[in-house]
C-alpha cells in the first residue's frame, strides 16, 4: 500500500511522469518533415523544381540514402563560392548518352519534403524548437514557488494534463503559426523535471537522495530519445503500412501521448503521496 512504500510510488511516479513529459515535449520533432508537408511549407511545394530549378536549397541538395545529387554533373559556383547553377551535361552524354544521363537537374533526387538549412521551411521548425524549449524556462522557474504552494503530485499531475491539451491539439496544426503556439505551449512540460528532482529529495534520505535524484532525472531524460523511435517506428510508420495517409497518420499518432499524459496525471493522484508521512505536502511540517 501506499502508506507501508510511499518513497518508491513517488520514485516511480517522478521518473515515468517526467520521461512522458520528454516523450510529449520532443514528440513533434522526428514527424517534422511531416507536418511541414501539411502546413505546405516545404521548398518544394513553395518553389516547384520544374519551375525554379536553380533553387540554393536545390543546388545543394544530396540524397542521404543514395549519395546523388541533384546536379548530375557538378555545380556551377560564383565568386564567392556559392552554388549559381548545375553544369551542362558533358559530352558524350549530351549526345549519345539515355534520357537520364542527358538530364542537367534530377528533380526526382529530390526528397518528399525539402527542408535544408537555409530555407523558409528550415526556419519555420528552428524557431518552433526554440519556443518550445524558451517556455519551459519560464515555467520552471515559476515551480519552485508552486511546488511549495501545492505540492508535487498536484503540480506534476496539473502540468501533465496541461500539456496533454496541447499535445493533442498538435493533431489541428495547420500553419506555422499554429505550429509554433503548440510548440511554445507544449514545452511547458518540460518543466516536470523540477518536480522530479523536488519530489525525491522529498522522499528519500540524504545517504541515498542523491541516487534517487540521478537515476530519476536520468530515466526521465531518456523520453527524448525513445520518442524518436516511439513516434515514427512505433505510431507513423505502421499507420502508413496499414494504408493511412501520411497527413492523417502523424495527426493521430500525437493523440497518443496526449492520452497517456492524462492516465498519468490520474495514477498520480490516486496513488501517490507527495511525502513520505503524509498525502499532501505542508511547508509548515517540513520546517520552513
């Protein structure tokens, strides 16, 4: 029960409530390409290649799976030393060679989605990044004030389905705008690490507190790194094999940790104690 192990329910409760937190905060980052897709922001979709095929981002352009690039026969550069254009297909290709060997540009090298460094598709997710990791600044230096007030379970219950609104709401992104609000708001959630690292110092004895803490923190940070496989080999990729289109799938697939961001806050409150003697935390009793 809860009143005979209180300090491991709240060990447990930190670490899985804080490695949620990462796995919402950095869910919208491997499905980028995506849901610049469905914002229309790619270059591709701005500056069609047929059209404009001397593009920077174009001229630049190398496909990571196969090392082809998209001008076939090198780059013309500039004074500078800035890409201009794609060589002229050389001889004998230009005369006897296949219809692909004759070709100057390969559009079709071209991934789905093109969103390198430089262009307006780059900057829009950039800055998104950096309002969804700026809010969280804010917040955690808010916590410690809230934290003392309400405790941890309350607090890390109320950030958790904070930002479960807000991740799911990720699924109506339909413009950079949007997008970047979502992010911005979505990064509250990041500030659970404080309540984290609150909360077992709370829990546990200074001969251990530093273990506890560590390992906490350490579990938690893990989230970032398992939502870029949880998000895409888990959630989109499958959703795609089974014949979902790509807009639909990465949509529904944010929906996903919004709900286990409320299961979690819910477990926190039912079954969690903010200390090790009593349900809710008092200042008062701690000596302050």
């Amino acid at each position: 029960t809860v009143e005979q192990n209180p300090h491991m329910r709240a060990f447990w409760g930190a670490t899985v409530s804080f490695f949620l937190a990462f796995l919402g905060w950095f869910a919208l980052a491997p499905l980028g390409l995506e849901v610049a897709t469905s914002m229309g922001t790619c270059e591709n979709q701005v500056y069609p290649p047929v059209e404009n095929p001397t593009r920077l981002a174009y001229l630049k352009f190398k496909s990571l799976k196969t090392g082809e690039a998209y001008c076939q026969y090198d780059v013309i550069k500039n004074s500078d030393d800035d890409p201009i254009d794609c060589a002229e297909v050389p001889y004998p290709q230009n005369t006897t060679g296949t219809a692909e060997e004759k070709m100057k540009y390969r559009p079709s090298i071209l991934s789905s989605c093109v969103c390198t460094a430089g262009t307006n598709c780059n900057g829009i997710i950039a800055n998104a990044g950096v309002a969804a990791v700026g809010s969280t600044i804010f917040v955690r230096i808010a916590l410690g004030t809230l934290l003392e007030r309400f405790g941890p379970v309350n607090v890390q219950a109320g950030l958790l389905s904070f930002g479960a609104i807000w991740v799911a709401l990720a699924a109506c992104i339909s413009a950079p705008w949007n997008y970047t609000v979502i992010r911005f708001f979505i990064g509250c959630v990041g500030a659970t690490f404080v309540t984290n690292q609150f909360w077992c110092s709370l829990m546990f004895s200074p001969n251990v507190v530093g273990t506890a803490n560590a390992t906490a923190a350490g579990w938690g940070n893990l989230g970032g790194g398992v939502t870029q496989i949880f998000m895409i080999s888990v959630l989109f990729k499958p959703m795609i094999d089974s014949g979902i289109d790509p807009n639909t799938a990465w949509r529904v697939a944010m929906i996903v940790p919004a709900v286990l961001f409320v299961l979690c806050a819910v477990t926190l409150k039912l079954l969690c104690w903010d200390t090790p003697t009593a349900k809710r935390f008092d200042v008062a009793v701690m000596g302050k």
